[in-house]
C-alpha cells in the first residue's frame, strides 16, 4: 500500500479532505493481487477484483455478487462477463476503483464501448460525463456510429445532440459512408423528423442503398416516412418506380396526393435553428413585397422616424398582398416578432399568412379586429415555412401600414395559446412589453406601469383622476388572454378607495372584471377573472375617503405570482372575484402628519404637473375618445383644472415667443369638451408632423 504523504493545498483547520490520496491508494489495488477475492474473466483476460468494492460502486456488480445469483455462491472466485471488451473493461474497472478517467487520451472507438459499459454497469455520472465529451467532440466523421449507440441505449440527451447535429448536415449525411451501418431503427427515427431537410428523391436514394448494404432486413418501415408526394411527378414515375421498393399504388396516391390536396397540406421538411432569427439577409432572406423594402431586415429597431427606416403598403388597393418576405430556405418557426411604426400612439390591425410557394397561404395570426402597437411578440404552433406575408387592415390615423421590423424564428421556450392568444405567465402591462398608459395624470409617462412599487410619496410615483370623470388607462401592445391583474393604490396614509375595472379589445365595448365601488379598498389589490381577451385596461375610481381624486400606483396584468410579490400583497378574492387586499404602504411611507399630497391639492384646485411625452403640440398631450392621451376627461372637472392649466402653462411656454409665456397657467382657459373629446393624435396640425408615407397618401 501506498504510504507516502500527497503534496496538496492545504484544508481549512478544522476539516480533513483526504479523497486524493484515498483514490490513489485504491487504484494501487487494481494494479495488485493482494486481497482479491473475485477473479473478472473479460475475453480471455483476468481482472483480480475485490467484491466489496465492486458491490459498492456497481448496482449491477452489487446484484451479481450478493444477490442470490449462481456468481454469489460460496466458493465462487470466478466470473465471465461475455459480449464485453476487455480494454474498455479495464478502463472502467480503474474507474470504478478511483473514480477518474481521462477521456482526452482515449481513442474514439474505446470511448464508445466504455460509454456502452458504463451504462449496462449503471455508472449514470460516467455515463452522462462521457456523453458531454462526445458532444464536444461531435463531427460528420463519428456521429453516426454515437448515434446508434445513444439510440441503441436511450441516451436521449446525446441522441437529440447527434438528431440536432446530422438535421444540419442532412445532404452531406446521406452520402456519407457510416449512414450505411445505422440500424434500421436510427435510420427510420432520423428521417421521420420534420427538420431532416434534404430533397425527398435524395432520401429516397441513400434509403435504397441502405437496404441493398442490410440485405436481408426489410426496408418497410424506412420507406413509410419518406415523402412521396414531396417528389415530382418525373421522379416518382422514372426513379422510384424503377426500383421496386415502392408499390405501384403507393406511388399513384402521391400523384392524386399532389393533385387534389393544398400545397400547405402537404407535409414539408425545414431546416430548425433554435431561438435564431432567420428572418436576415444572412440566411438569405429578402422582402419581394412591399415599398421601402430595404428597411425591414437591416435589424435596425432603433433609428427610424418620421420618413426612414420602415417598410410599408397601402391598405385599401392592396389585394392583400402586404409586406412580403422570401425565407432563405424552407425553416421551421413557431415565433415571429413585428416592430409596427411607434413614434405617436397609433394603433394598427393586421393579419399573418404563411406559405411554401408563394401562391397557398395559410392565415396563422389574426389581429384585424385588434388595435395593437409598437412591438408584437406572437407564437403559433410550428410550422414549415419559405414565405411569411404580414397584411395591415386599418391604422388609426390614416390608410398606411408601416413595419420596422420582422422577426422569424423558433423556440424552445414554453408558451401557452388560448383561442389563439398568447396566455401570458408574466406582466405584460409593462415598458418592456410596449404596454402604455393612454389616461391618466402623473408626473411622467408610464409611472403606472414602469415596475417601481416603493418609491413614492405625497407628491409623485402615481397616476390619478378626477373621482366622477375620466379614468386610468392602459393599452397593452397586443391582445393577451389574461385572467388576473394586480394594481397598487396609493397608501401613504390611511385612506381607503373604491374602484372598478372594465377592460376591452376595441375601446368600444367595455366589460367590468371586478367591480369594488362599494368596498372600502387599501393598499395591493389582486383580481381575479374568467379568462378573456385584452388590449385596453380601464380604471375608474369611485370614492377617496379623502379627497375627490383616485391614486394608484402600479398596475399589472398578469398578477405577478412571484414569491417577492406576493410577500407584499395579501389576497382575499371571493368566489365572485370582488375583494379587496390589504397591506403596509413602503417602508419608508412618510408620516400621517405630512402636508397634503400634490394630487390631494390638485382636487382643491391647486396645479398638478403632468408629463407631456416630448411633442410639443398640445393635441399630443391630450386624449381624445380614443383614449390615446395621458389627460382623460377627467381634466375637465374642477379637480382636474388645476393640473390641466399647468400642462397648458407648460406647453405654452415651450411652444410660444411671446411675452405672455411667463404668466399663471391658471388664468389660461381650458380646452372646451368637445377639443378634450377629439381623437386629436390621429390629425396631426403640419405635414411636417406626419411620416413621409402618410404625406404621399394624403395627397
């Protein structure tokens, strides 16, 4: 036995590791007789074991020496392990003994039998360490013979690996020389994928030769998943015809297949490139429809404005031929992305179709009785794919569809769809998901909506309006089957609030969600509901015990569940989803002696600043009846005036020269109802103001 001191880094006091010099001591056994008690016959070649250590290391060797079994008999000192190599036997007995193995200095094909021993064995971290190697070891040359064997032993992870690896070599895979000596199982599991995109007469080929290298095993269950009606006409009368593998009727029901079905019916193959945009002019895509056409794909999301960087089509005259794009190659996507033009609030209605030769298109998205914006993140089960057409039906403003950007891809993450929708595990009423606040008063855009639930006081961190008029709005950018929302009221001190909220898809009808007009509400609120489809949120106040304004902080949709949320909110929703849930406000909440809140003032008459977003016309600040502004109708009642005076002593100063613009905002006059009313961002005043495709239609 080894007895010399190892040379390691020394343990923390206290702790003794001696592991390495315990492997070394052990793998000196396999190298020594001394206290054998089983000899291991592997082709001819003994291996003087100890059955302690194998049983402790081995399920397999535990069961064989101590189970009951005829090698576990007294007096036995020998046993034959047929069918196993002897040097990868030897590798894996030294492993069993030290727990290490240097798999950089193993050949290839003895890397492939320990793999094989060490799951007939059960040395599941040897077993998944080894295929990690060959994973990153991976290339045409071996692939297909680490393939069979992860097949052969339900390596699933390695099998998916090598399926993944031989999907994006397909052509290359079907000439090379080892697809011959695949089983007949391998061969028929790797060419029954959708994503083992190669010409169908070429499959059929390399199939043919692998039956005449395995003759006497039946190709059947190989030529099932080819595609015969993926062929043409010619190859399938003078090429598979003629080989006889294929029957006569089997080959006319492809015919009549590719005659009398759509094209979109037949089942294609496409190249899969996990969470990867193929949608670029490095996969060869190209748009083929639709004007400014060079904007589209350059992925640039960032600058465009008024006159560049979009694509666009008329939307009356258009026979629905839209914004076309030609794919590089036939690819498997279940993601696509748009960018609709965003730099004022309009909305646009749209549809999506997909096709393989241009001519039969499959509808796979349909939002024309949608109002949506900005950036739509839109899934669908997979589909093969060469064209995607994106089709505008309406714009708020004017007959234009604008798109800044496409993105096609497929991916691997989880999603849920519901009558179509997506069904949302995360909050989407947010700036990161393009959501927008339409009314409402606050002192910056989107406070509502931006994530921060702590830092507020008396006077900012909320949204608010008039109690009696006008309403807190949000516009999700795209329609979500949503089933719960969460919002925050404002508790800095101990008021109550009532409220309700109604939610729409179109803002021309509302349905109320959850109805708390005769509760006395604090702090987190959490609603729940039957699912429906949304786009527009609507809070309506209805009491402060206060003042005559309504606060509210954060909103959310859905009800975030995260631990962290919900530590700081205690639901108490009843079977009709009308409840209220209470908590603490933030901690550093200030004292009830503080002076009165801005928005308390505003109710009093007393100015409250509201953000105007960068345009400096007045109607971009506005909301019409649209909703499409950050002051709702709310600011024509008494409470409002103040704040809606100091948004026009705002606009006014940066708009005018005169020597007027000093004077008190609140001896301006205030828009009549009917101005508040207008759906003012869809007019704008100059055409300065509107993109350069709105001014060529508007000629």
């Amino acid at each position: 036995m080894c007895d010399h001191h190892h040379l390691r880094s020394p343990a923390q006091v206290g702790i003794v590791d001696h592991i390495s010099s315990l492997s070394d001591d052990f793998g000196e056994l396999v190298e020594s007789e001394d206290y054998a008690d089983i000899t291991l016959i592997v082709e001819n070649t003994c291996f003087k074991s100890h059955k302690v250590i194998l049983a402790a290391r081995s399920e397999y060797f535990r069961a064989l020496l101590y189970g009951g079994m005829k090698e576990s008999q007294p007096g036995t000192t020998e046993v034959e392990l047929p069918d196993t190599p002897a040097q990868a036997f030897g590798a894996l007995l030294k492993y069993m003994y030290t727990g290490r193995m240097n798999l950089l200095e193993m050949k290839e094909e003895n890397l492939l039998d320990i793999l094989g021993l060490s799951h007939r064995f059960v040395f599941v971290e040897l077993e998944t360490a080894i295929s990690d190697y060959l994973k990153a070891i991976l290339r045409l040359q071996n692939v297909c013979c680490i393939y069979d064997l992860a097949n052969m032993y339900s390596l699933t992870s390695l099998c998916n690996f090598c399926k993944d690896f031989m999907d994006r070599h397909a052509s290359e895979i079907l000439t090379f020389e080892p697809f011959l000596s695949l089983s007949l199982n391998s061969v028929r599991d790797l060419l029954a994928r959708d994503s083992f995109c190669a010409a169908e007469i070429d499959i059929f080929r390399a199939v043919c030769e692998w039956a005449k290298a395995n003759q006497g095993i039946d190709p059947t269950p190989i030529l099932d998943v080819v595609r015969l009606p993926l062929m043409s006409m010619e190859d399938l009368l003078n090429d598979v015809r003629n080989t006889g593998l294929v029957s006569s009727d089997a080959i006319l029901d492809a015919i009549k297949l590719q005659l009398e079905s759509r094209d979109m019916d037949l089942k294609y193959r496409g190249f899969l490139l996990p969470e990867e945009n193929i949608a670029t002019t490095r996969h060869g895509a190209q748009v083929i429809r639709g004007e400014m056409k060079a904007a589209l794909l350059d992925g640039d999301i960032q600058n465009y404005d008024l006159d560049r960087g979009f694509t666009r089509h008329p939307i009356d005259d258009n026979n629905g031929q839209g914004i076309a794009v030609k794919l590089g190659h036939p690819y498997i996507i279940n993601t696509i992305k748009l960018l609709l033009w965003d730099k004022d609030m309009r909305s646009y209605s749209y549809y999506i179709e997909v096709s393989m030769d241009d001519k039969d298109y499959d509808r796979i998205i349909d939002h024309t009785i949608y109002l949506c914006r900005s950036w739509q993140k839109l899934h669908f089960p997979p589909r093969v794919v060469r064209y995607i057409r994106v089709v505008g039906t309406h714009n708020t403003v004017n007959r234009v569809f604008h798109l800044v950007s496409l993105e096609a891809f497929y991916t691997n993450k989880p999603f849920q769809l519901d009558q179509g929708l997506i069904v949302p595990s995360t909050n989407v009423a947010s700036i990161k998901h393009s959501a927008c606040v339409t009314e409402g008063v606050s002192r910056s855009r989107n406070a509502l909506i931006n994530g921060e639930t702590r830092h507020y006081d008396w006077d900012s961190g909320y949204t608010c309006h008039q109690l009696g008029s006008g309403a807190i709005a949000v516009q999700l950018a795209q329609p979500y089957m949503v089933s719960s929302m969460r919002l925050l009221l404002w508790d800095c001190d101990d008021r109550s609030y009532s409220y309700f909220v109604e939610v729409s898809t179109d803002q021309q009808k509302w349905h109320r969600v959850a109805d708390r007009s005769k509760e006395a509400c604090k702090s987190w609120q959490t609603l729940t509901f039957e699912p429906r489809p949304v786009i527009f949120i609507r809070i309506v106040g209805t009491h402060n015990t206060a003042n005559e304004v309504f606060h509210c902080v954060h909103f959310e949709c859905p009800a975030d569940s995260s631990t962290g949320n919900l530590l700081q909110s205690v639901s108490s929703a009843s079977s009709s989803g009308v409840s209220g849930s209470i908590t603490s406000g933030p901690l550093h909440s200030p004292g009830l002696n503080r002076s009165t809140s801005a928005a308390d003032r505003a109710s009093l008459g007393t100015p409250l600043p509201m953000f105007c977003h960068e345009e400096q016309s007045l109607q971009r600040c506005t909301g019409g009846g649209n909703g499409l502004g950050m002051m709702g109708a709310g600011a024509q009642t008494a409470g409002g005036a103040g704040a809606m005076a100091e948004l026009l002593h705002t606009h006014h100063r940066h708009s005018s020269t005169s020597s007027h613009a000093s004077s008190s905002s609140n001896n301006l006059e205030l828009p009549s109802p009917r101005l508040m009313n207008m759906d003012m961002y869809a007019r704008p005043e100059s055409q300065q103001d509107v993109p350069e495709a709105d001014r060529i239609d508007t000629q």
